[in-house]
C-alpha cells in the first residue's frame, strides 16, 4: 500500500491522538483529547495514511516566541509528531518535516520553527539545532540568601487556582516580550499547561499558588515523610515575577515552607537563584536540551531578531533538507540591526543551518559550535565577531514543553 500525506479534517483530531498515545506509550485519557481540542489546528496539522489508517503525522501550533531583542515573533511550535510502532523507520517523519518546512517557506509563513526533542538524535538530520537548555535544579529547605539579597516587605500569599490564574497570566504578559525563548499562551494553551488531572500528577499534590503582588509561584507537592520527619519535596513548576525583588521573596517563600526537604524545578539555564544563595553549591544542577530551532528562511529569520554587536561578514550556509537556504549570504548588523542578502562573495564564515538554529536565540555560542568542527572560520576574527554579535545577555528559556 503506497503512504499519503495531507492535512488533517478538525473531526480527526481523536485517531491523530491515538497516534500519538501509541507511539509515546500514553494511556488514552478523555480529559487530554478535551484540552486538544483547543490547541489543535487542523489545517496546519499533516498526517500519513497507509490506505485509510492514519499512521503517523505532526502538528504545528501558532505561537509567537520572544526573540533576542526583538520581543515576540511568529514561531512554527512544532508538536505531537509521532508515527505508529509499526510503520517506523519507512520514511514517515520525513515526509512531514519536508511538508512543514517546504509549506513554510512556500507560503512566507513564520521565519523559524522550534520544537522539543524526545530523543536528541531525531531532528539534526532535518537542520534543527540545539538552541536552549534547562536547568535540573534541587535547593535544599533553608538554603540562605547572600547578605546583601533584598526581598522587600510584602508578603507572600497562597490563593486558590481561580484567583491566582488571571493574576499569573498578567504577570507572564508582562515579562514576555523581555524574556527570550517565551512564548505566546492561548486560553487553551494556559489550560493545558496547568491542567491538574489526577492521573497526570505522578502521586503529587494539585497545583498550589503562591502570589506576591509582581510575581507567582505554582508548585506541586511530593509527599515524603522519613524516620527523621517530613522531606516532601516541592516541585517548582513555574515563576515569574516582575521585579528581582520580587523573584527572590517567591524563591524565599518556597525556600521557607515547613515540611520541605527540597526544592526542584526545571528552570531556566542561568535562573539567578544559584546566586541568590549564599553557598552556591547547594544548588544541585544539570543541564539538557530545551528547545530545538530550525531557520526556515535565512534572511527573513536572522533579520527579525537583534544582535549585541556590528558585524559585517559573509556566511556560506550548507542546507540540504532545504535548499532554498544554501549558498552566501551577506550578514551585516548596524546598531543591532541586521541586513541579510544574497552573494556571491567569498565567504568569512562557513556552517550549516543546524548551527545557525542552534545560535539563533543567543544561547549557543558559534565559537563553541567551531570548536565542535560544526562551523568554520575563513576569515581571521570574522568567527568571533558574529559569534558576539549572536549572542545574548541572558540564556534563552523555553518555560514549558508543547
Ligand atoms: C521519532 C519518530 C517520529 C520517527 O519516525 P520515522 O517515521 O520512523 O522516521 P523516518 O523513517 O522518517 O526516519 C528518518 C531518519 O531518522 C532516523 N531516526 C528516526 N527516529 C530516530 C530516533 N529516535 N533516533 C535516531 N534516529 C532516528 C531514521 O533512522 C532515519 O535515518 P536514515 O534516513 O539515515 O535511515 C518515531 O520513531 C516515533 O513516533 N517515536 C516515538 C514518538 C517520538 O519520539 N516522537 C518525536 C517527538 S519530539
């Protein structure tokens, strides 16, 4: 039976979640598919068919995602790609990578597409590179904060969901645009996020809120109590706040809670907490992949964030999923600002789109990526200079997973 690929109708959103279920090894739960629906969109989602049998497919949903100086722009956030146990390793991922990426840029659609990986090996191969991280973070209860650490005078409240809600969105909304890698939260995409099914949970608690009046907190409690008596952890799923005061009395607050043993969270790769702390080392760390970014279009895409420094160098860009992008490329930036044309001059730089994605929201260094034999230097200093030019001020960080 020869495989066909289209768009999905918004009545197959059930057997498009039986796919993925199946091939993430998910109980189905009515509950999941109910909060789909809000953030399916049919038209932008492409499945494979053996005959009738939907077999594999992937979505993208419509987000912006803030970028290095540029606030929010439009991103491709690629979601539930998943093909059947059974019709693996057949081509079907590259199918759908092919028609998103060419429907992109066939119809001037976002600049860059990103995703979340669930193995690191998948998405290289179709010019995606390793754009952020998180940070695996555990804060023992009572860690303290440097001397000089300010967490002002208003208090610290928990409220319930309904109330903390609103108030959280409009914090988030208002840190966004200077955050890079946030992005843009539909009401469905909120309910989703912080959707507390019981069989989602794990054994933890609900969601608990905790508010101070520029910033919030919502966690999940782990109950553990030992010989020695209670080491609960507390799992720290978001914070935002709009102040650096403010940030560090909600980290105090949950740094305080009685019963406590431990705080872990996911979090940002340079969350400021570690230096709040006056013994950094309590904060145990490691590091993984986060967001994965492909440039669809290279002009479009490096022209619409902005860049640190002035640089003027041509790159020579090696693209073999999308052609469109091979070749040389002038990239001039002035006051932040950046040209982007195609030449024919000797290049200064040579790389492949994996490590423009991956260099794209200021996160990974290109100079770290040269030394890694993924991109070259022709040119003396040309490499450095866009390297800085590049990079950004804070890490990127994607706060949640789509
Ligand atoms: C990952 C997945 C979508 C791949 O689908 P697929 O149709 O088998 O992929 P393709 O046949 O198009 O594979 C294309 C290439 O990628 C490679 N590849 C695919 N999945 C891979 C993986 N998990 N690890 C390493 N390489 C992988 C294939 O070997 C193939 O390489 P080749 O061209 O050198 O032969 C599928 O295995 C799946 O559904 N996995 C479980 C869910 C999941 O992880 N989804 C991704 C969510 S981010």
């Amino acid at each position: 039976m020869t495989l066909t690929l289209r768009t999905l109708t918004a009545d197959e959103l059930a057997p498009f979640q039986r796919v993925v279920n199946s091939a993430f090894l998910l109980d189905s739960a009515e509950d999941r598919l109910e909060r789909w629906r809000g953030l399916f969109e049919p038209e932008r989602h492409r499945g494979v068919f053996d005959g009738d049998e939907l077999i594999g497919g992937g979505g993208i949903q419509t987000r912006d995602i803030t970028l290095p100086g540029a606030g929010p722009h439009p991103v491709a956030a690629v979601t539930g790609v998943a093909v059947l146990p059974g019709h693996r390793r057949r081509g079907v991922l590259t199918r759908v990578m092919r028609a998103q990426l060419h429907g992109l840029h066939e119809e001037g659609r976002e600049a860059i597409a990103a995703l979340w990986a669930s193995e690191a090996a998948i998405y290289p191969r179709f010019g995606y590179g390793l754009a952020a991280e998180f940070t695996r973070l555990e804060i023992p209860r009572g860690a303290r904060f440097h001397p000089g650490a300010s967490v002002g005078e208003d208090r610290v409240r928990e409220v319930p969901r309904e109330e903390a809600m609103p108030f959280a969105r409009a914090v988030y909304e208002d840190v966004r645009p200077g955050r890079t890698g946030w992005l843009s939260r539909t009401d469905a995409a909120w309910d989703h996020q912080f959707a507390d099914a019981e069989h989602d949970r794990d054994g933890l608690t609900a969601y608990r809120f905790a508010l101070h009046p520029e910033g919030y907190a919502v966690y999940r409690v782990k109950p553990d109590w030992q010989e020695r008596g209670p080491r609960n952890e507390l799992h720290l799923r978001e914070i935002a706040a709009r102040t650096d005061e403010a940030y560090a009395a909600l980290y105090r607050y949950l740094l305080d809670l009685d019963m406590v043993g431990e705080l872990k969270s996911y979090t940002a790769a340079d969350d400021p907490v570690v230096h709040l702390l006056e013994d950094s080392r309590l904060a145990l760390r490691g590091r993984s992949d986060s967001l994965w970014v492909r440039v669809v279009d290279v002009d479009r895409a490096l022209a619409q964030r902005r860049y640190g420094s002035d640089v003027d160098v041509v790159l020579e860009v090696a693209d073999g999923f999308c052609p469109w992008n091979a070749g040389r490329w002038r990239f001039a930036v002035k006051d932040g600002v950046a040209t982007v044309q195609r030449v024919d001059d000797a290049p200064d730089v040579v790389l492949d789109v994996q490590a423009l994605g991956a260099a794209y929201l200021g996160g990974t260094k290109l100079t770290t990526l040269a030394r890694a034999q993924r991109v070259s230097e022709v040119t003396e200093g040309a490499l450095k200079a866009l390297s800085h030019a590049f990079s950004g001020d804070r890490e990127p960080h994607c706060p949640e997973v789509f």
